[in-house]
C-alpha cells in the first residue's frame, strides 16, 4: 500500500516544494488547501510523474471545525507535516481581535487538534513522524510580527511537549524553522526591504521552498531515527 503522508498548506510554496520531495520518496500523499485549488490543480499536474496516489482535501483551518473536515477525508497515515499559515506584518496595537483569533485557530489551535484527531493512526503503526514549519520567529521573535512570533513560538513549544509524549510509541516530532525564503509571504516586502533583508543574512540570499522540503525529507526519513523533539533552522546562518 506504501506511506502515506499528509501535508497542510499544500498549495504553498513550501507546501508545493515538500510535496514534490516526498513523492519522489515514494510518499502518497494528502494534499491540504483552502481557497487555492489552481495550485493545487497544477501541483497534481506535476506529481503525476512519480505514479503515487495524491488526494486533495479542501478545508478551512481558520474555521475551529476546519481540523474535523479535513480528518475525515484522511485514512493510512505515516507522516503529517503541518504547514499551513500565513503572516500578519504590523504593530500589535493595530491588531484586530478578530484576526489574532484566526491567527492562533490556524498556527495552533487547528494543528493542535488535528493531531489529536490522527494520532492514532500513527499509534496503531507505532511509527511515524510528525512535522511543523514554524520559523525563526518563533525562535527569536520579530518586531512588526508579535502576532506571528507568538503563534509560531507556540509550535515549537508543541513539539517538545508532543515528542515527549509519544516516543515510546514510535513516533518521532519535530520542527523545521524557515528564515527567509523565496515564496509568496516575501512579496510584502519591497525591492529596497528585500535588499535590506538579504544583507543581513550572512550567506546574502533568500533560502529557496526546495531546500525546507530537504530539511522535511530527513526528518521523515530512517536517517533521523533518534532525532526527535528538536528545531531544526534553516536560514543562510540568519539570527543564529
């Protein structure tokens, strides 16, 4: 029957790249989306090469029932890797409650409970990996991004808690920490900030969604056997 992994976020940059490295692993996969299914029409379009099952599932995780319609349609699992999100650059001040709700519901709140929901699947297995793409802000913090920062520092709390909690079952959790890199959350930034950026980091580009997907692939893969619990950054060397 093969492994089967589902990717929230699929639609994404990130999300798109690590769907592509896990399917040329042999991975079929559970491709998750919101509103966007012309990428995920043409991510299917790419994934055809590699003869695995893919399966699209639609599902709001802003929604506090978004998690329950997106389990439903989840069966054999082997690997879960929780990537959906989105940022809010601003002051805190100027926050609206309504968005720090959809915020935390998407960053926390859902995954939380979508784990919840396909945890056993992976206990029947007694194996497994479960992933989350936080981000250096969830590592150091940002200013203009408090809201951001919280929420994914928050995912890196999860998974040192989480790691703890079912490692005699066989289950393996851990995080993989973007920097910067090169996907649609970058195109608020203008070409003058974007420089700005880029000179900060001490390899002097933006990472690219094929070298996260990298960092995802040895996370589920035997080679990282006893790593578990653990943040793993991947960002040029930037805020180390």
């Amino acid at each position: 029957m093969g492994k089967y992994a589902l990717i929230t976020g699929a639609s994404g940059g990130i999300g798109q790249a690590v769907a592509l490295t896990l399917a040329r692993e042999g991975f079929n996969l559970y491709l998750h989306y919101n509103k966007n299914l012309k990428a995920i029409n043409e991510l299917l379009k790419n994934l055809q090469e590699y003869g695995g099952e893919y399966i699209p599932i639609q599902a709001d995780l802003t929604n506090p029932q978004g998690y329950k319609q997106l389990a439903e349609g989840v069966f054999s699992l082997d690997a879960m890797i929780h990537g959906s999100g989105s940022s809010h650059y601003g002051l805190l001040m100027d926050l609206e409650t309504e968005e720090a709700q959809k915020i935390i519901q998407l960053h926390v709140t859902s995954p939380l409970m979508l784990t919840r929901e396909l945890l056993p699947k992976l206990i029947s297995k007694r194996s497994g990996s479960i992933i989350v793409i936080s981000s250096i802000w969830g590592q150091t913090g940002g200013a203009c991004e408090v809201a951001y920062s919280a929420v994914k520092g928050a995912q890196i709390a999860f998974v040192k808690a989480l790691s703890k909690e079912v490692a005699l079952n066989g289950i393996r959790v851990n995080a993989v920490a973007p920097g910067a890199i090169k996907t649609a959350m970058m195109e608020q930034f203008n070409e003058e900030e974007l420089s700005s950026i880029t000179e900060e980091i001490p390899m002097g580009r933006l990472g690219l969604p094929e070298e996260i997907a990298e960092g995802v692939r040895f996370l589920v893969s035997p080679q990282s056997s006893y790593i578990t619990g653990q943040v793993i950054g991947i960002n040029g060397g930037w805020y180390t």
